[in-house]
C-alpha cells in the first residue's frame, strides 16, 4: 500500500510531460517562452492534427504577431522552425527516458526544466540596431534573461494596435486607389473607342477628376480645354436619380448622347465629380422644397405609409 506522502499523478490528453497543459495561442505580457511555445506546438500537434512541420509554421506566426507590439524584428520562418523541431525532438528524448533513474538523465531533466520559462530567442541578428525606442532595446536585453524580467506595459500594447489599425487603414486605401485608377482607365478607354467610331484620326479622353474634356486634337495643338457648357437640369438630375445611375456610368450615357446628337462634347462639362456635386445639390433643393409644402399643409394628424 502506498504510504499517503506518495503523490499520484493524473495526465490527460491535454498535458504534455514537463510542459504541462496545452494552449491554442500565446499570452501575457512577457516575449514567448520555451514552454507557451511547446505548449501552443502540442495544441497543434493533438488538436488541430498537423504535422510537426505545419505546427511549428502556426507557432512561427504566433511568434510575429506577439513580437509586432514592441517591434521587434524576427528572423526567418525557416531558422524558427529548426529551433522549435529541435525543442520538440529534445522533449520527445527526455520523455521515452522519462523512467530511468540515472544520473545524467535526471541532470538532462533538471536542465531542461530550467530553461522552460526562459526566452526562446528567435530575434534577428540586427535587432537592436534597428530599433529606434530605447526602452524598446532595454526590454528585449532584460527578456534574453533568465526568467525574462520585466514586461510590456499597457502603453506599448496600445501603440501596437494602433499601429496595426493604420496599417489596416493604408492598405484599403492603397485598394481603394488602385480599384480607382482601374475604373479611371476603363472609362478612358470606353469614350476614347466610342469617338473614334465616327472619326478614326480623332482621340478623345474624358478626364474624370478634373472639370476637363479635352478638344479633338488638331495639326496646331493637342492641348485639353476645359467645358464651359452646364447642361444639367433638374428633370434630367431626376432621372438620373430614378433609373439608380451611378455618377460613372451617367459621364458613359451622357457622352455618347451627346454625340450621337452631334453636339460639341468638348464644350460641355461632363465628369463624375461634377455630376455628382449636382446631384448633392439637386436632392438638397428638393428637399427644402418638401419640407415648405409639408409645412403648408393645415393637417392635425398625418399617418406615414
């Protein structure tokens, strides 16, 4: 029988020798250690089923997102991915001699112990050179430690989302721009094919951000005039409204009307940005029509369908 100092030790699927419970990502506000690394690496293995390769790729990312916040640069996915396959390798050895009760296993336990709650260091070479922060620096020299003192504060993991936020911010931007100039130079290319139906030797561009259209190109200049005709009335603003045009897509109908009826386009304002500002304020005059008549009405009680 055993006596009641001896200790039982229950594992389940979720812990894994010497490293104990397993986690599906990385948290606190240290640098990874060794043992949230295996820990997070074990999660994949067991869980998510992949391969030591595929989990030790997860964990990687798992290392960039966390090492983003007080911009540190790591290394290379493929240096990363030896260091934690090495790890795993050297756990899986410590566990298969698990029951031995030799010296040197029990010194290769101890050590490994020891350095689970260290920092595994996959920074770049150039780390601190690059680094701009001075606390920054001091903080990654203090993680390198045993038993990685210190911590980010709550400063340094705001300014981290902020930055992540407006990283965010460019990118749509930089999609928005380009979807842009893409619909820029289809329309371009839609009026410049619809011109040189009737004359083969004229080109023609719509400038669509400018109040420009440019004047067929002659032997004495190829310079684009601005229009100075503002045809747009309110009924043909109505229309626009009814048939859901988009401001695009009324500069294609507008010019090819326009020509078909043999008008001098050149001479007409025609671009998105000016019907648009027409259509503004073609709803903002309606609108302050609306209201005068609703106010004229002598009702008590008015029922809204």
């Amino acid at each position: 029988m055993a006596s009641s100092s001896s200790h039982i030790v229950l594992r389940t699927h979720d812990e894994v020798y010497l490293v104990g419970n397993v986690n599906n990502q990385i948290v606190g506000s240290k640098l990874p250690s060794i043992k949230q690394l295996l820990s997070v690496l074990f999660y994949n293995l067991r869980h998510v089923k992949l391969n030591l390769r595929e989990s030790a790729i997860l964990v990687y990312k798992e290392i960039v997102l966390f090492l983003q916040k007080p911009r540190i640069q790591v290394r290379d996915e493929q240096h990363c991915n030896l260091k934690l396959e090495k790890l795993y390798q050297n756990l899986r050895e410590l566990q298969k001699s698990a029951k031995r009760a030799s010296e040197k296993n029990t010194i290769n336990v101890s050590g490994f112990k020891e350095k689970l709650n260290n920092l595994l260091d996959v920074s770049h070479s150039n780390a601190l050179s690059v680094m701009k922060i001075e606390e920054d620096k001091k903080f990654l020299l203090m993680q390198k430690e045993k038993g990685r003192p210190g911590c980010m504060l709550g400063t340094d993991r705001n300014l981290a989302k902020k930055e992540n936020r407006a990283y965010v911010n460019l990118q749509k931007t930089e999609k928005r721009r380009k979807r842009a100039k893409i619909e820029i130079e289809q329309l371009d290319h839609t009026v410049q094919i619809d011109f040189n139906t009737d004359n083969n030797s004229t080109e023609e561009e719509v400038d669509i951000e400018e109040d420009i259209i440019p004047s067929p190109p002659s032997s004495s200049c190829s310079k684009k005039q601005r229009g100075s005709r503002d045809f747009m009335t309110p009924k043909l603003l109505a229309a626009l409204d009814k048939c859901k045009l988009s401001d695009r897509d009324a500069v294609h109908i507008i010019i090819s009307i326009a020509d078909a009826l043999s008008n001098d386009v050149s001479k007409l304002i025609i671009n998105r940005s000016t019907i648009q500002r027409d259509r503004i304020r073609f709803r903002e005059n309606k609108t302050i029509e609306l209201q005068k008549k609703f106010n004229l009405l002598e009702k008590e009680s008015i029922v809204l369908h």
